[in-house]
C-alpha cells in the first residue's frame, strides 16, 4: 500500500504531460463555422487555390460601380440609329413622277390618267442587292438609304424622262430586323423602326415580358435581359432598364434581345443572425441590406473589422482594382472583399457596394470568442484529468479504511489540525 502515492504521483505527470500537449494543439482543432480573420489575411499567398485580398475602399466602390451589369455601361455609343438601309428580300414599291405628258412613262393622250405618275410593282431586292427600273434597268438598292436609292433612279431616268421624281417605299420589310426571343409574350423577329425606338419599345411591340417572367414579383426583380449586338454581348437586369433609364439604350437593326427569369441569391455564413441562403428580393441589393436580410452581425461573437465577401471578378475588373494577375490562372480571379464596421465609413460604404448573383458574405468570430473557446477546451481537458486521479483517491482511501489504517492517505489529503488544550 506505501508505494500506490507514488504511482499516482508518476501516472499524474503523465497525464499532465499528455493534457498539455493536447492543450497545445487545440487551437487548431476548436469548432468553428470558418476562418479566422487572421487565416483570412495572412494564408492568402499558401493555398493552392490563391486569392486577392481587397479592402473596401471609397476608390473600390467607385471601380465597381463603373463595371456593375450595365447595358449603357457596356454599349457607350449612345446615339439612335442610322436611318435604316435596304437588304436582299426587301420588297420595295417604287412610283416615278414626271413633270408634264408626254415624257417616258406619262403619254400625250394622258388626260384620263388620275395624276403625272407610274407606280412599278412591288419587288424584292435581288440575291445581286438590286432592283428593277424600266428604262434605267438594275439600280443597286443594297445599303442604301430610301433618299439614296431615290436619288440614284433619278440620275438614272433625267436624261429621258421629264424632270422626274421618285419615291421609294417600303412594302415588306425583311432585313434591319430585331430579334425578341425569351420570356416575352410574342417572340418574334420586329422590322426596326426608321425613327428608332429604345429596348423597352422594343420590348413592348414583342408583348412585354411573359406572365413567367413576371412570377412571384410584379416588378420583374427576377428578370434579366442579354442584348447582343455586333459580335458584343451583355447582360443587366430588367429592373436596370426601368429605373435607370440610361440603360434603355436605342435598338438597333439586327439586335438580339433575350429575356430570361433567374432568382437572385447570396449565401451568408459565420457570426450572423441567420446562416442560410437569402434571395435579393429586389432587382439590385447593396451589402448593408443584404447583412440586414441576414440578421445583422452577432453583437456577442462577430469581429465587425472582419466582414468578408466571396466573388469572382473578370480579369478586366481585377486590374482595375490594382490587383497583380499574373499568378492566377483562368478568366475569374478570386477575390476577398474586407469591410470594416469599426468605424462610421465602412456602413456608408456598405451601402453604396452592390451584391451579385451568388456572392458568399462570411463574418469572423472576434479574437475573445476564440480565446474563451480555447480557455474552455483547456478546462474540458483539466477535467477529463481531475477525474480519473479523484476516483483513484477515492479508491486508495477506501482500502486504507477497509484495512484499518490510513498509511499512504497523508499525502492525499489535508491533515486537520490538533487545537492544545488547557491541563
């Protein structure tokens, strides 16, 4: 029984050894719903996927807000159209006038005749892009204007008929057409309009978006529009070409305008209200709506210095944001936006800096919160030691009393002390 005191003794410095070796590595191994602030901005340059780091500056915002989805952004010639030119298979009606009878088309004996002109039948512009004219034979009628194509029969009837004139008009227009395809209530192919029109006009001829289009929401938040025009294409929201009007740019001949519905999301995650994924629930969003929509920050776990978002950006954005390309690889680089909610300005910027389609918010939890998690883990620890050592006590004590003696319990508990008496 003397020498159990001394194997507690060895089996409880083992046991604290183990304890604090464990202890050392909890910290890497506590429970967390992501990184910490300081794995965020320090691990950026040692993961195999890299990443940009970008504090939210007033200068950020301002680059962003040039590049948004945009369509006045992305087409920045804002003038209307040229005045329409004829193509192959248009058909054309042409009427020739001459100042008196007697001429090329109007005879002498004309008097019956309801007026000095002659209307030829309608024609379509040839696979060679002209057309036919009695006595001035094939006029090229291809590219060219209605005035120009008027002028050119003319030249080439004045030296036989009488003073002539000409108007061209057109019967049927198969050319300098506007493509409506998607969630529109009549996709179809529209003639452009020689006076021009804007893509809501556009738009409106086609019937206006479809009842799909417009589902769950009367404002279209969900709707988006893909104008492709000359090899160039982009895309804005619906919602872009109502409430800014610069966006609803003038259509041109040729245009493809597409339609189609796709709920806006973004996710958040970390110290926040609510982790879970949220629709935009308008047609844009700025940041401090969306940490609204999510709860808010975590007022008892959140760092509000370290507000994170997730997003891709083009390679053309990334430059633009001063960010050094050269060692990501592919069209998207990865990037980290840091808000600060320190101060005043980092809510004024929020307010200014537009989410995106499946953008990822991530709020830290604050140095504090991980240290109590830590200080916990150690006191989790302290007590899976304690424990086993307080039965083995418990157990010594109890076989010294069932043997009648209580050698070996001294140095296990405290001696009670003896108060002298007076003889």
């Amino acid at each position: 029984m003397r020498g159990i005191p001394g194997q507690l003794a060895v089996q409880t410095r083992r046991v604290f050894l183990g304890g604090s070796l464990l202890a050392l590595g909890g910290c890497g191994t506590q429970p967390a719903g992501g990184p910490s602030s300081w794995d965020v901005w320090a691990w950026r340059e040692n993961q195999n996927l890299p990443y940009a780091f970008v504090p939210v500056t007033a200068e950020v915002v301002a680059v962003l807000a040039k590049i948004k989805p945009r369509l006045a952004t992305a087409f920045t010639d804002q003038r209307p159209p040229s005045t329409l030119r004829f193509g192959i298979g248009d058909i054309l009606s042409v009427t020739i006038f001459e100042a008196s009878s007697g001429g090329l088309f109007i005879p002498s004996e004309a008097g019956v005749r309801p007026g000095n002109f002659i209307t030829i039948p309608s024609q379509a512009v040839d696979v060679n892009g002209n057309v036919s004219i009695p006595y001035a034979g094939a006029i090229r009628a291809r590219g060219r204007t209605q005035v120009e194509l008027q002028q050119a029969i003319v030249d080439a009837l004045k030296n036989r008929a009488i003073e002539p004139q000409v108007v061209v008009s057109v019967v049927e227009q198969r050319t300098s057409l506007i493509t409506v395809l998607g969630d529109v209530q009549r996709p179809s192919r529209l003639p452009a309009q020689s006076a021009g029109e804007r893509l809501l006009e556009t738009i409106a001829r086609a019937g206006g978006p479809s009842a799909a289009g417009f589902a769950g929401s009367g404002s279209g938040q969900d709707l988006w529009v893909i104008l492709e025009r000359e090899g160039r294409r982009a895309i804005a929201p619906f919602g872009a070409l109502i409430y800014e009007p610069v966006n609803n740019i003038w259509a041109h001949p040729d245009d493809i305008i597409f339609l189609y519905r796709e709920p806006q999301t973004f996710l958040a995650f970390g110290a926040m209200g609510s982790q879970q994924q949220f629709p935009f629930g308008a047609w844009r969003l700025s940041l401090a709506e969306a940490l609204a929509k999510a709860g808010g920050l975590n007022d008892a776990q959140a760092d509000p210095a370290a507000v994170f978002l997730y997003r891709g950006e083009t390679r053309e954005v990334a430059e633009a944001l001063g960010i050094d390309c050269s060692r990501f690889e592919g069209p998207l680089i990865p990037v980290i936006y840091n808000f600060n909610f320190r101060g005043a300005s980092g809510y004024f910027l929020a307010t200014t800096f537009e989410m995106r389609n499946k953008d990822v918010m991530f709020a830290s939890n604050s140095v504090s919160v991980e240290q109590t998690k830590f200080m916990t883990y150690i006191r989790t620890i302290n007590g899976t030691i304690a424990d086993p050592l307080n039965t083995a006590i418990i157990t010594v004590a109890l076989r010294n009393l069932l043997a009648g003696t209580t050698v070996g319990t001294s140095i296990l508990t405290t001696p009670t002390p003896v108060v002298p008496t007076t003889p």
